[in-house]
C-alpha cells in the first residue's frame, strides 16, 4: 500500500480535504496523512500548485486511471477518470487525457467554464506537461516539445522551433521560467533570468531555450523547476541548484543574508546531501525538498507555514531530514506553493 502524506499550507483544503473555511485547519508543521492507495493501483502523476494537491493512479488491473484531488477549487470539479497526468500552477491546470490529448483551465477559481481543450490542427498526440505561470510546455508522443499559448480566446500548441531537431524526455515550468531536458541528458533553460533561474551565470533573459553550458559533459536523468529555482540530477544521483536563494530554497548555505545582492546563485552548484545520491527532487516558491536513493526524505528553505514538515516553522538552510518520515520508503515528493505531497510505501 502506498500513503500520501502532506504538511504545510492548508487554508484552501490542499492538504486535508476541509472545505469549510470556518474549520480550515491553516497549516501542518508536520506529515499529515492525506490517503491510501490500495496495491493494485499505482500513482502516475502528483501535483501541487497554489490552491490545489492532484494526483492520477492507474488501476493496474484493469489500466483505468483514477484521478484524486484536494482543495476547494479542484474538489469534484476536474474530471475523475480518464485523465494520465496534471500539472498545477498559481491559478492554472493542465491537464493530459488518456487519449494523449490536452486540457487546460486558466482560472482555478472557475473551473467549470475554464477547462477547454487545446486547439490540434496538427492533431499531435501528448506524452508529457508542465504548468507554469507564463509558460505552459508539452512534449509529443514523438519527442517534440511545444508550447501552449493563447490565440484570441483560445488555447493552441505550437513546437518550439528551436528545438524541433531536438527529441525531449521532460519539461519543468516554474513562476516564469522554464527547464528542458533531452533524451542524451542535456539540460535546456529559458524565460525570466531575474534571479539567476535559467543557470547562465547572468540575470538576463532567454526567449528561446539555451543549453546550460555550466552543466555540459554530464548526463542528467531530471531538471524540475521551483518557483524561481532549479534543480538538475544527474544520471550519477548529483543534485545540483541555482537560482533565488533568499530564503535558502538552494539547499546551499551562501552565508549572505537574504536582502543581499548575493542571495541569487546564477550558475548551478553542487548540493551536499548526507553523501547520499538523489533520486527525486522538487521546488516550491521558496522551499524545496527531495528524496534520497535510500528513501529518506529531506526538506529545506522557507518554513514559514510548516511546509519543511520538521514540527515548526522555522526555516531551513541546508537539506535536514523530515525525521516523522525516516522510517518510511518515500518515492515520490512535489512541492506546491507553500506546502508539500509525499507518497511512501507503507
């Protein structure tokens, strides 16, 4: 059996399912559990954005997706079967469909009449999605990626056409940001450089994706994207950050304090983690968390609303172990605005 656990944020229901806002618990400072998944059914996507945790199992009997949802604006308002994957942001979900079609609502306070499909007329099918702020990125069942933008009053996808001799394993979006990853490992960056984000050692932006050259000559098997930080593991379990790091989402210790010139790192750098090699790795706005090979979990950054699940609200400035999780098997962790989802066998 797999258990969902949360902690952090909770004024929307994102962690514990209360709607009432007359009895919103508004943070845990602690793991909370948020659900069991029975053994015959196994998660495919987990997401958390603002307001809202999502995550999509698959029923290994009979290949049927499930798809469970926290928070006032998602609860019984996106569809419950037939969805493989989602992805959240500040007031966005994106959805991908069984069918490797794409939904997209752009507006979580309104559901209902927001959740359109994308606009096909190459009729592409979808394998991959990242929901952002300002970017909203798909990837091709053949390993091209795009991006979903609005035309008058609707949606459509386009190939990003710097990249379509470039096939794609995975795509990251954060606040304004986002991160690429090819199948041969190499990392990709664009949009807003104001904090160091996109990793090219300046603060200047890039309208089209780069290629980190500080990250050349190693392979990397995941890039995902906090709020304006990143993260990069290498196929070898390196975690490497860069960024903002005014609340030490970094996991990097720059001993500057957090109003200083200095508080963003611009080129990534290696993160220390209990000489253990890194398997997961997730960013929120300004706190971050990750999962060794050992299963341990680990949190960092900004802790203002629980959400390091360390049973205070203090911040953290280097990865220190969620010990109310060290005797479970995590594998899967996200990290929403100012809360965070992790899934561990039990």
């Amino acid at each position: 059996m797999t258990l969902i656990y949360g902690f952090g944020y909770n004024l929307h229901g994102q962690v514990d399912n209360v709607l009432d806002t007359c009895n919103t618990h508004m943070s845990y400072n602690q793991p909370l559990l948020m659900a069991k998944i029975d053994k015959d059914h196994r998660i495919v996507s987990m997401t958390a954005g603002w307001s809202e945790s999502v995550i999509i199992t698959r029923d290994t009997k009979t290949d049927r997706t499930s798809t469970h949802a926290w928070g006032k604006s998602c609860h019984d308002q996106i569809p419950r079967n037939d969805i493989l994957a989602a992805s959240g942001s500040w007031d966005k979900l994106m959805l991908l469909s069984t069918k490797k079609q794409l939904l997209l609502c752009s507006n979580l306070e309104d559901i209902a009449n927001t959740l359109k499909a994308i606009e096909n007329p190459s009729e592409q099918t979808y394998k991959g999605i990242s929901c952002g702020d300002l970017h909203q990125l798909a990837i091709t069942t053949d390993e091209q990626v795009g991006q979903v933008d609005k035309s008058n009053s609707s949606w459509c996808f386009s190939l990003l056409p710097t990249l379509q001799t470039t096939r794609v394993n995975l795509v990251s979006c954060g606040k304004e940001h986002a991160l690429i990853l090819s199948i041969t490992g190499e990392v990709f960056s664009f949009g807003r450089g104001s904090r160091g984000q996109l990793g090219h050692d300046t603060l200047d932006n890039e309208g089209n994706p780069r290629v980190i050259e500080a990250l050349q000559g190693l392979q990397f098997k995941l890039v995902t994207c906090g709020g304006w930080h990143s993260f990069a593991i290498s196929s070898s379990g390196d975690a490497y950050s860069w960024g903002w790091n005014q609340s030490y989402q970094l996991g990097i210790d720059s001993n500057l304090e957090a109003n200083e010139v200095g508080s963003c790192i611009a080129t990534p750098t290696l993160i220390e983690i209990e000489n253990e090699n890194v398997q997961a790795i997730s960013g929120g706005s300004k706190h971050s968390a990750c999962i060794t090979e050992s299963g341990k979990v680990y949190t960092w950054g900004w802790g203002k609303y629980g959400q390091l699940g360390h049973n205070c609200y203090d911040s953290v400035k280097v990865p220190q172990l969620v010990t109310a999780l060290s005797e479970k098997l995590a594998s899967t962790v996200t990290c929403g605005f100012w809360h965070t989802i992790v899934s561990v066998s039990e």
